[in-house]
C-alpha cells in the first residue's frame, strides 16, 4: 500500500500518524505517536472536548464555552471562565483583575488584592475612600477612610475628600476647625474657623456655633447672649445684674460693685455705698450723727427727725438746735412761763434759778400751783385769815367764802370784825353741778375712745374693682402677682368660666413615662431607614392607617376660645388654643389675655414653639405684642395673604422696605425685603418705648392651594430659615392660616429632624401625638403625614450643594462634582411603566421620535386646539420655572405628523419664545425660510417678519389662528454650535452668549417659552438646567445646579444622562461668573 493507506486493496486512510505512517494491514500508527488533536492506536478519534494536542494529552484550559480547539487548545470565540485570560485560557488572573478575561479591574482593595471570579476583595478591607465588597464604591456623601468607616466632619459645604476626610473646601462649619472640621473650638473660641472670642462667660464657656454663653451666665462685669457687652453705668455683677450702690460721682467697678471713688451719696456707707447708714448716723459716707431726734433715729440722708419730733430740749428739722429761752421739752411744746424772767432748763423746764417761781407756784419747773392756804412766791405765805384758809394762790386774795372772824382785807390779813359769809352753800352747790357734767363729758369721750380702737381692725378698705387701671402702658410691663380669684366677684356676678382659675393636670412630659414610651414604640424608625420604610408605607397605605389613629378634634378644656368676648378674634369657629397651653398675653389698659395661640414643645424644651393661626384685622396688636412679650425674633409664615378668593392671613408686616407701619404701641420698619424663589426674608425693625428688636420674618411662598409643597422646597426652605443666627431666647413662631395643618408639618419637620441628628431615630407618629397635646388637630391630612416622612428623609439623605454666589468661582473641584453627579444618580426617580400610558397608546406611537422617552402622564401638557385628524398629546413636559406663572415646556423636533400639534402647544399656553438646539430640518421647518413663504396645518398659519436675521439673534414670526383671526408675535432662537452625536455643546463661551440673549428677551415678555432638540432630551437638558439655574442665582445669589437637576429629571428622567452634561452645566456657569468678575473689576 502506498503511505498514507492500509487494509485489504488498501482503500482505508490512514489516521493522523506522526512521522512514520501507520502499519499497512492494521492502520495502527508505527511509533504510537498522533498529531495534535488526535489519539487512539490509529489516531482517528479526535481529542475530547476538554483535552487537545499530540495525543490529546493536554487538558483545555477554562474556557467559558464547552471544550477548547483539539489542535492547540484556543478557547472558542477568545471567551474565558470568569478569573482566567490567555488565548488557551489557562493563565489566572493577574493581580488587580478579575472576572471574564481578567477584563474588569479591581477595586480598592487593600493589602491582598480581589478574588479573580467573583472581584470581591479577599480581606473585605477597603482603601480608604471606598467601600463595598468590592471595594468599588466610592465613600458616599458624610463618610471617608477605610470602607468608609469613618464620618466626615463639621464641613461648611458639600461633605469631605472621600479618602482622607478633608473638608472639600477647606471650610468648617460654624464651631469646628481642623483639616477635617472635626476638632471643635478650643475652649474660649466660636464661630467659623474658630476665629472669634467668646464673651466672659462663666464655665462651661460659650456655644461653639453662635457664642452666646452655654449656661446664660455672664463673669462678673457684663451682660448679654454672649457676655460681651460691658455692664451699663449703674450695674454690676454676674450678668449685670446686681445694681450699683450709692456711689457719689463716678459710678462703680463693674466686677465688684466698689464704688470708684470712696465717696457715698447721703446716707449710704461700705466700699459699695450699699449700707444704709445706721439709725444714728447720717449724710455722705454717714460722717454726720443724728441730731437729738426721739429714740435717736433721723433720716439717713439729710438728717431730719422723722415727723420732725425731737426729744425734749431740742427743735429743728434735725433737732440740733436748743429751745427758745422759755420753751423746753419735746418739739419745745412747753413754756417755763412761771419761773422768773422766764428762764429754765431747756431739757427739763426747771428754773435756773433755784426757787425763784412766780407768784403763786413752786416746785423744780415752778409748775405747781400752790396748795390751798398757801400763796405767794415759791407758795411760802398762808392765807390763814381766810375762811376755811382758802384763799387765790398767786395773790393771796381769799376766795369767795370770806374772812375769818376777826380779819378784813382782799387778802383778810388785817384783824378786825367780820360776820360769816353766807356764800358755803352756794359754793357747794355749784361745784357739784359742775363736777357733775365735767364727769359725764369725760366717760362719753372714754367710751367713743374704746369703740374706735376695737373695730378699727374689722374695718376693710374698699377694693379697686377695675384690673390694673393704674398700670401705665409698656412693651413689657411686670404685671403685679394678682391672685386670679382677686376680682372674681367685684362686679357682683359669678365668673363665667371657674374652669380657668383650675389648674389642669399637667401634660407637659406626657412621654417621660414607660406607658407613653410603649405606645409609640413601633413606630420608632433609625434614621438610616427611613427611606425605604417611608417608600414601604407609601406602597402599603400606611400612612392613612397610622394617621387614622391620632387623636382628633378637641381632646383638652378650650373655655377661653369659647368665651363670647374672644369668639371674634377665632379666624375659624372650630380652632381654639387649649386652655392649658394657650399663650396669655400681659393685659395693659382695657385689654384681655387671649390670643389664638398654644405653646409646643419638642424633644428638649417645652416651649420651643408658637403655634398661632394667621392674625386678624383686629388682632394683629394682639399678634406683636405676643411677639414682644416672649421675646420672639423668628417668625416662619408658611401661607400666602390671598390663596384663589379667600383671605388667609392679614398682612402684619410695612408694605415696602424703609416703610413705617405703626400697630398700637409698636412701630414696625422694614429694614430688609428680599424676594426668593421659594420664599421672602424680612428684617423687620420692631420698636417700643424706646427700645428696638430685630424680627426674622421667613415667608414660604410655594405652599400650593388645598396641596402639599416640593419636598425639595419645603427643606431648602427650611435649611433658610435654621441657618441665619438669632439673638434673643424666645420661641420660634410659626403660622399657616388656621395654625394647624402646615404649621404642625413645619414644626415635625425641625423637631425631628433635630431629635434625629441627636438620637439617630424619629418617631412621626409620637410627635404628631405629642403636638396635638397642646393644639388640636395639628397636621391637618393625611398627605401633610405622608410630607412629614417625604422631608425628612430629604433632609438627612440630600447634603445642601448650593454655594454662594460670590464663592462659586474659588470653590470648583471636578471631585466634588463627579460626586454630586453619583449622588443625582442615586436620587434619580424611578418611574413605574403605568406612568406613560398616553405616550404608549397606539394612535400615539407614531407621534413619538424615541419610543424610550415618553412625557409622564402627570407632567405632560395637554393640547386644546389641536386639529381635526389628532389629538390632545404631544411627547413633551411641563417644567414651572422660578419666576412665578411661567412654564418651561419641553419638546421634540417636530415630525411631519405633529407640527400642527408643535403649534397647538405653543398657542395654547401663549408662548412668546421657541428655543431650537438643533439644525432647521428642510423636510420639516418649524419656521419658514423667508418672508416671501408660509407655513400653514388644520389651524394655523406662520409667517416670518424679520429677513437676514441671524437665527441665533432672534428671528420674529407671527402666528396666526384661522378661526379666531388671532395673532400672536413669536420669536424664535436657534443654537446651531452643537456638533451631531456630541452630548455637549462645542463651547461654553456660545452656550452663554445664547443664554444671555434668550433670558433678556424671557424677562421683557415675563412669558412661557418652548425648548426643541431632536428627541426632547438631550440637548435640552442642559439649556432648562442652566437656564433654571441663573434664573434661581439671579434671585437667591446662590448656584444650585444640583437641585435644579432634581427638579427637572423628575419630570423627565433622561435629562442630564451623562457626567460630562453635569460638568458642562459648572462650566458653563464658571464662564458666566468670570465675565462678572471681570466687569467688577474693570
């Protein structure tokens, strides 16, 4: 047989034999060796599927399909297992690859690299900056360092360096310093980067954030939040609060109290003038005694004797001048008429000449009349000749009775004969009768005496039955402490309400005890879940049950709403403050305690809040001197004055900045009045008596009508509000229309938020049970519920991106923005499929130019004169811009099939401004070519007015309604800098020149505008992103493309796909900004 052949005639092949052929009877290979890819005695059987080469001795390598070549083992189609690579598959991963022909890169892991399958990192261990099981997530927003373990700082702006946790900007947050803001102020120091003083606060020091004094309590010198305002003249002491003593000129030290000079003004001693002289002392410094006042005690300051009563001897205001010769004895009252030439001792009256009395007296004082029978000077004569020896004692003249036998005379001193005078009887008679009346006069005064002195103590004064009639007018008066039964009966009738002089039983700390704990326990949600809890009771309409299950309407005694005297001051007749939290205004004058408005407590203070309704005509001096009285210096507004027909609230506040407005005693100036989009801020100036306060007035404005607001808004709003310093201590007042509803909603939303961060959990369903103890009704439906979970979990899972105008162009960095863009991404709305069914119907189909971008049903606008053979959908969406009333609508390039319905949508809604981001198609003109052609469907005709306009400056067209007759100018705007399948314009420097032209031509018409690319995404996404974005600056002086980015892929999710649209959109506004500066500049 010739090589190659063997068998009978030799017509069988021999098999793949290496080298010497095969036996030519047998067909068995000679030296037993086969070719690659072949084996078996007569290597004719070809190597399995998992073996190759010579004999099939080589076994595949891991080829991700079955078996490899037979010949030299090359996977099929070039495919590994996961973990190998090579053309054979056979060489493992290297390190720091992984999965299908090692094609996909580890992540961050650390030390020991990935698991070449699967990826995972082999000692879970990230480096820092990432996290995950493949170490390939990046450190999300607040976290840094080795799989993210760490938390970043007190960063002022959007979180830290995700590898080693340094603040972004290099700025910390008020109170923190440090590469990482995470060493608090040192002790001594506040505010941001630590860069101030505390004040002279007492230990523990002062607030890292704001300064004032932790425990309110000042060294002594000085006073203030913030102890940092000497004391005024006349104060000392901790706080300021002890007053100066008597000091005479310059006042005293304001630490000690020591009076700067050692002079006291009249009647004060001691180093601070605060002793009162002592009882007999007086004048400056009490250098002078008492002049010889009774019981030795005069006044301290001038010296005079009280009631000017001296002791005996003495007269003169301060009894330091002796009586007038003839005069003695207390005040001088008694005369020393009897002693001769009048002369006594002034102390005591007695003569100073010893027995030398007038006529008819004797003793030390010459005060007593002589003795019967005796007369004459010092009484040493006797009247012995007289009857009955009595005679007149100064003149020894004998009485009416006579002589004696035997003596004549006045005196009857002579002898001789005299009968017996018959005047005794007379005598006697007369004396007695006399005797008599002086006696009955006597015990009547005695018995009139004793009367008075028993009843004088049951007498009772009358009583002033008008309630402080004498308390003059003050902003914050010190009412006295007037028990409140005192007038309960002074206008003769029972009180209408005993209730309110009943102390309720305190339900203050409803929660402090175990039972209250218990009951709300479940609902007790970690901060870290509450996102997908909240999206959990949303799909199972918990929300509806839990809310179900709060108290409602009134629950606590309301008597004082009720009274007929206050019903009018109620702007709705079912919403009254409950009794035992109500807010009790100090009364002045005529008026009364009431006000429709309740204390509230959060977590850590019982009055942390004011709930109020929306004031009155007649109650807004009730409303600002609530205000002045609890010394409130932030007032959140969270309704507009009109909502549609119905007046919500009376406008309380000066109607233009600079502008007075005077409400009873207080006078009210704005000084500050700024417009946002969201909101108005007023620093209002509120004066009284002399004494001014500044008022923080936050208006929310996008609350809409009978709806709940943007989750974003409300937040943002409510980051405004949080963020600007206060000065005084007073509760933060809030206020809707009836002070319920949007109030309790606001309220949730900062006291959780705050327990939250604190706690690392929240309880919705236990505040609102809390709130509704001290105001009825307190979150109003059950969507405003549902909004209390929808903004808290805004506000712990989104960081604030927005940065300050002014700070823009210092603080770019691309890694902040690929972070932001992850973090877009992360919150991107996902949309269930039954959201588009209009755009899925199938007369619609053919409307759309990209059947994956379809209008939400719930953002599309609907067409109204659309023409005969269409109807009311075109694939576009409604964006609301930020200036109030106008849209943004957003659509595609018009199709041959839906440019009558292109017209309809910008008829219908009175748009003024198309903005075309694409190349004018010929076989589809939106606007004619020239003046000379038309364009004409069902309804409508266009025709061009302005030639050899530059498209891009503006080209003006008419539009005109068939049926109506109507028309309408139009201008039209095309960006043609745009190359095909580039996702970004050729040049930011275009992009913001065409922005400036389009925004000034939309501020003149202050109308909606119409934006066109080719599928009604791309392109357009970036021009509404920065268009929203300058409007939003132009008014907040901020730029927050991150929240404006939200804003529109809510309504469209396709906007801003890619990180080099997010990127442009910073670019962009970067060039707009340095043109700014330039020209600031120049």
């Amino acid at each position: 047989c010739s090589d190659g052949f063997y068998g009978e005639n030799c017509g069988r092949r021999c098999g793949h034999c290496k080298a010497f052929g095969c036996n030519k009877t047998n067909g068995e290979c000679i030296n037993t060796l086969c070719t690659a890819g072949w084996t078996g005695q007569k290597c004719d059987r070809k190597c399995q599927d998992d073996s190759y080469g010579e004999n099939c001795t080589y076994h595949c390598g891991n080829c991700k399909w079955a078996g490899c070549d037979n010949i030299n083992g090359y996977c099929p189609h070039k495919r590994c297992s996961i973990g190998w690579k090579g053309l054979k598959c056979d060489i493992p991963c290297p390190a720091g690859s992984y999965g299908e022909n090692c094609e996909r890169r580890c992540g961050h892991c650390k030390a020991f690299g990935c698991n070449r399958t699967s990826g995972e990192c082999i000692n879970t261990l990230c480096t820092a900056g990432w996290t995950g099981q493949k170490c390939d997530r990046e450190c999300q927003y607040n976290s840094y360092g080795e799989n993210c373990t760490n938390h970043c700082g007190n960063c002022k702006w959007a979180g830290c360096d995700n590898i080693n946790g340094h603040c972004l900007y290099k700025q910390c947050s008020i109170g923190w310093k440090g590469q990482k803001c995470d060493t608090p102020c040192p002790d001594g120091s506040y505010g941001e980067g630590c860069a101030k003083r505390c004040g002279h606060c007492k230990d523990p020091g002062c607030n890292k954030t704001n300064g004032d004094c932790i425990n309110a309590s000042c060294s002594a010198g000085w006073k203030g939040q913030k102890c940092d305002r000497a004391c005024a003249s006349g104060h000392y002491g901790e706080n300021c609060a002890r007053l100066c003593g008597h000091c005479k000129d310059f006042g005293c030290n304001r630490t000690n109290g020591n009076c700067l000079t050692t002079l006291c003004s009249a009647g004060w001693k001691g180093q601070k003038c605060d002793k009162a002289c002592a009882i007999h002392s007086y004048g400056e410094n009490c250098a002078h005694q008492c002049g010889n006042c009774i019981q030795s005690t005069c006044d301290r300051i001038n010296g005079n004797c009280a009631d000017n009563e001296c002791s005996a001897g003495w007269r003169g205001q301060r009894c330091d001048t002796e009586c007038d010769r003839g005069t003695y004895g207390i005040n001088c009252s008694k005369y020393c008429n009897n002693c001769v030439n009048e002369s006594c001792d002034h102390l005591n009256g007695i003569c100073q000449i010893s027995g030398s009395c007038k006529a008819g007296y004797y003793g030390p004082q010459c005060s007593e009349v002589c003795v019967s029978g005796r007369f004459g000077t010092n009484c040493i004569d006797t009247c012995s000749g007289c009857l009955n020896e009595d005679c007149e004692p100064f003149s020894g003249n004998c009485t009416q009775d006579g002589c004696r036998n035997g003596y004549t005379g006045y005196r009857c001193h002579l002898r001789g004969t005299a009968s017996l005078n018959n005047g005794e009887s007379k005598s006697t008679i007369v004396g007695g009768i006399i005797g008599a009346i002086l006696a009955v006069i006597a015990i009547s005064l005695i018995g009139i005496f004793i009367f008075r002195k028993r009843t004088k103590g049951l007498s009772t004064p009358k009583r002033d039955t008008h309630f402080r009639n004498d308390v003059k007018e003050s902003c914050n008066p010190e009412l006295e402490n007037i028990s409140s039964t005192n007038n309960m009966y002074a206008n003769g009738t029972l009180p209408v309400n005993l209730y309110r002089n009943t102390e309720l039983k305190d339900t203050s700390n409803v929660y402090s005890n175990t039972e209250a704990n218990n009951a709300f326990s479940e609902y007790n949600i970690a901060v870290g879940n509450l996102p997908s809890i909240a999206t959990i009771k949303r799909k199972n309409n918990a929300f509806k049950r839990e809310y179900s299950m709060l108290p409602k309407g009134s629950n606590f005694p309301h008597l004082e709403g009720e009274r007929e005297e206050n019903r009018h001051k109620n702007r709705f007749l079912t919403t009254f403050p409950y009794d035992h939290s109500r807010v009790k205004l100090e009364m002045y004058d005529d008026s009364t305690d009431y006000i429709n408005a309740n204390y509230i407590k959060n977590y850590s203070k019982d009055k942390a809040y004011i709930a109020t309704q929306g004031p009155k005509k007649i109650t807004l001096s009730d409303f600002w001197q609530m205000i002045w009285q609890e010394n409130v210096d932030t007032i959140v507004m969270v309704t507009k004055l009109m909502e549609g027909e119905k007046k919500k609230c009376e406008q309380y506040w000066p109607e233009s900045t600079y502008k007075q407005l005077v409400i009873d005693k207080f006078t009210l100036k704005s000084l500050v009045e700024k417009e946002n989009t969201i909101y108005t801020y007023r620093c209002i100036q509120l004066s009284c008596k002399n004494t001014n306060r500044t008022v923080h007035h936050f208006h929310f404005t996008k609350w809409p009508d009978h709806d709940v607001p943007d989750k974003t808004d409300l937040v943002n709003f409510y980051r405004k509000v949080k963020s600007t310093p206060t000065n005084l201590s007073g509760p933060m007042v809030v206020h809707c229309s009836a002070g319920i509803g949007r109030t309790g909603t606001f309220l949730a939303l900062d006291a959780l938020y705050e327990h939250g961060k604190t706690t690392g959990f929240v309880n919705i369903m236990e505040y609102t049970h809390m709130m509704r103890q001290d105001r009825m009704n307190m979150i109003q439906t059950v969507e405003q519920y549902a909004t209390v979970y929808d903004v808290l979990v805004e506000a712990f899972t989104v960081p604030q991106y927005a940065i300050p105008r002014q700070d823009f162009l210092n603080m770019l960095d691309s890694r902040l923005i690929e972070r932001e863009y992850q973090k877009l991404q992360d919150l991107k709305p996902v949309t269930e499929a039954n959201k588009f069914q209009a755009g899925k119907r199938k007369e619609n189909v053919p409307k759309n130019a990209v059947q994956i971008i379809l209008p939400h049903d719930y953002y599309r606008p609907y067409l109204m004169s659309y023409g005969r053979s269409s109807n009311d959908y075109i694939n576009a969406v409604k964006i609301p811009s930020f200036t109030d009333g106008t849209n943004i609508f957003v659509t595609q390039y018009p199709l041959l099939n839906t440019i009558g319905d292109f017209w309809s949508l910008v008829y219908d809604n009175d748009c003024r401004t198309i903005v075309i981001l694409e190349e004018i198609n010929e076989d589809v003109p939106v606007i004619p070519s020239d003046s000379d052609h038309k364009i004409s469907n069902d309804n409508f005709i266009i025709s061009r007015n302005s030639q050899n306009v530059s498209l891009q400056d503006g080209v003006k067209v008419s539009l005109r309604h068939k049926n109506k007759k109507e028309e309408r100018p139009i201008t039209v705007f095309v960006y043609n800098d745009w190359e095909d399948n580039n996702p970004i314009p050729n040049s930011t420097k275009t992009m913001v020149d065409f922005l400036e032209i389009v925004s000034t031509t939309t501020r003149a018409d202050h109308e909606s505008i119409v934006v066109i690319c080719r599928d009604g995404c791309t392109r357009s996404g970036i021009f509404v992103t920065l268009k929203l974005v300058l409007e939003k600056m132009e008014t907040d002086d901020e730029v927050d493309i991150f929240q404006v980015s939200r804003r529109i892929q809510t309504r469209r999710p396709q906007f801003l796909s890619t990180i080099e649209q997010y990127e442009f959109c910073y670019s962009a506004v970067k060039e707009l900004l340095s043109r700014e500066s330039v020209y600031a500049n120049a």
